[in-house]
C-alpha cells in the first residue's frame, strides 16, 4: 500500500458525508472533486476506491471530466480514500471516521506533490527516441506504475499449474500434396506462455531458428520490466478512445539488426491493470532472407535438379501481418495478482509462386504468410 507521501500531485476538495440518514437510503453520497494541485485544474480519470481497516473495497468509481466523483455513503465506521490514477503515484487519505449525525462534514484533503523518479536509465542515456520530454515523463508514469503487475504476471508457478487449451498449425498430407491444418489439445503447464530470457531477446531478438523449425516469442512480463527492455526500446502514451484506457506504447530504437517487437500495452485505469498487450514483428525481412528463404532454394534444387537456371525473386512480405496479443486477467480473490489468459503469435512461414520451363528454368516468387499458435487458460489448478 502507498503511503500518504507519495503524492498524485492533486488537491482533494469539497469531500461532502452526508450523514444523516442510513447508508441504504437512495441518494445518500459521499461526493468529492479532485484538481490539480496549484492550478485547479480538474483530474479526470482517477480511481477513487472506499476501503476499510482491512482495506476491502467497499466502493469505487473513477472521476469524471469535472474531477468529481460520487460513491456510496458507508455504513458507520472507520474508513480511507485511496486515490489511483495511470501515471501517477498513487495515495491513501487519513482516517474517516463516519458516523451517523445530523450534522454535515465537509474535508478538505491536500495531497503533496512528489514528482515521479524516472528510471537512471532516461537521464544518463542519450535520447534516440522520437518523443517528447513531456511525452516520455508520462510514458515512464505508466510503465513504472505497472511494473509490479508485470514483474510477476508470467510467473504463476506458486498456485498450481494452468490448465490450457491450445491450437497449433500441423501439416497434412492430403491427395498428393501437403495442405495446413490445426491441431487442438489440452495441456497442464507451469505458465501460461513458454519464452526465451529476457537477456536473449536483447541478445539475439525474438525469432529462432534450429534447422528448419522456427521459433518466435512474445513480449511478456518479464521481457518488459528488464533493464535490457528499456535499453533497447522507446516509449510514448498513446491516446484511446476509450476514457477508461491508456495505452502504453513501445518500439525499437534506432539500430537494432534483430527480429525486434513494437506495439502497445493497453492499461485499464479501473481497476488499475493491463488488459492487453499488441504487437508486431520488426525486421523481418533479412531474418527470413537469411534462415528461410536458403531452405527453400534447397527443396527447389531437390525438386528440379536438371534445372538450366533458378532465379529467386526478392520475398514479398508485410510486416504488419506478423506479431501477436496478449490479454491479461485478475486472478480471483487474489489482491495484485495477474496472469496472462489468452495469447496468440502469428509467425512467417515461406510459401511461394513458381514457373518452370526448359529453356527458362525455374523461376520462384517467394511470399511470407502467417500461421497462428494460440493458447487459453481454462484453469488454475492447485497444487
């Protein structure tokens, strides 16, 4: 729990307890604003929740564009405010005491304003990124306001295995020739998504190659609140649509020569947690020239020995078309614990367009196209 020094940098005025009637009559609130401290400015968006000395919650509600908030009035009783919203700290009022009274009580709570440390990273390493100091300050707010969700979201090993469904590409031998298809099957796992170290997507990116089999991973909890994430990586908001949502937004710094991932991790500011993370692959046109496209050449040079020439033609690709989500869920009855629910990758395999004829030889127009793997936790099952 935040303590009352961490600061929102936000002024709470005009907290109302209507008091006087029981907490089931309707229109009994417990009402507030809440303004920018120094400026007044009205804060929309912030996750005001009631809690009691156990922190429970015993209601919550998210301020509107004037700043105000409404939430029910209590029974009598010892509570506090908790006061949340994305990219800043969050904060715990003192002590209410509500009781049951004619009288009406009007709070004025001023939080003090404590300026959010960036990572040393952002300070002593020259920018290479294409935002703005204002832009980066607040893109640093989110991802340091999720890195304790995110720090512990693919680790689930301590309450059991995860019971899974998964859908992966097979292939087919159908009337002469191979022909995709998908195999379905339920497993029980330790986590939710298997992933290389972070220090190897830094290293060597985030496709594999063994032989002729392909691997491509995906940006998960630990990948991202690795030093080495931030390293080689921009961040910068991104607005939604959505009031309720922000988006934290990521790609690759200028230089890197791997398989690389870009996108956004949507953030829900109520209840205060990732809900889902899109991205896509980058750089994927010399990684599939350099591992798939020379196997490729050896099955046409098996295929067509006798061939007077073999020409290739550059790879027709579209990087957009490559990538994955993740979706994140609460685990239940657990305060603070995520997992990852739901994943899906879309990796590149080789097809490909071909003539052939005598005296021309063979001629091969090559095309990536995506083949999804997926997978969904059906369950936690204790140990």
């Amino acid at each position: 729990m935040t303590n009352r020094s961490a600061g929102l940098g936000l002024a709470l005025l005009a907290l109302s307890f209507a008091a006087q009637l029981p907490a089931q009559e309707v229109g009994v609130r417990l009402s507030g604003l809440l303004l920018t401290e120094g400026s007044g400015a009205p804060v929309e968006g912030a996750h005001i929740r009631l809690v009691d000395p156990a922190d429970s919650v015993f209601a919550e509600a998210l301020s509107d564009a004037r700043g105000a908030f409404s939430l029910p009035m209590p029974p009598a009783g010892v509570y506090r405010l908790l006061v949340g919203r994305i990219g800043y700290r969050s904060w715990a009022s003192d002590t209410l005491h509500v009781e049951w009274t004619s009288e009406w009580r009007a709070l004025r709570l001023d939080i003090p304003v404590e300026p959010i440390p960036l990572p040393e990273l952002s300070v002593s390493e020259e920018n290479v990124c294409p935002t703005t100091a204002e832009e980066r300050e607040r893109a640093f707010a989110l991802y340091e306001s999720m890195l304790p969700i995110l720090a512990t979201v693919s680790h689930t090993e301590d309450l059991g295995t995860l019971r899974m469904w998964i859908v992966q590409p097979k292939t087919i031998w159908k009337r002469g020739t191979f022909r995709r298809g998908w195999d379905t099957l339920t497993v029980d796992v330790p986590k939710a998504l298997s992933n290389a170290s972070p220090e190897h997507l830094v290293a060597r990116g985030y496709a594999g190659v063994v032989d002729t089999l392909t691997t491509f991973y995906a940006p998960d909890g630990d990948a991202l609140v690795a030093p080495g994430f931030l390293a080689t990586h921009c961040l910068r908001p991104v607005e939604s649509e959505d009031k309720g949502t922000v988006g934290l937004g990521f790609e690759p710094k200028p230089g890197r020569d791997v398989v690389d991932v870009e996108g956004v991790l949507w953030i829900d500011t109520v209840p205060g947690g990732p809900r889902e993370l899109e991205f896509r692959y980058t750089s994927l046109r010399p990684w599939v020239r350099e591992h798939l496209v020379p196997w490729l050449r050896l099955w046409f040079q098996g295929r067509y020995p006798d061939a007077s020439r073999m020409s290739f033609s550059r790879v027709q690709i579209n990087e957009s078309h490559f990538g994955g989500v993740l979706r994140f869920a609460k685990i239940p009855d657990m305060d603070d614990r995520w997992l990852i629910s739901e994943w899906s990758i879309d990796r590149p395999v080789l097809g490909f367009r071909a003539g052939t004829a005598y005296r021309e030889g063979v001629s091969v127009w090559p095309r990536a196209y995506p083949i999804t793997l997926s997978g969904e936790v059906l369950a936690i099952i204790p140990p």
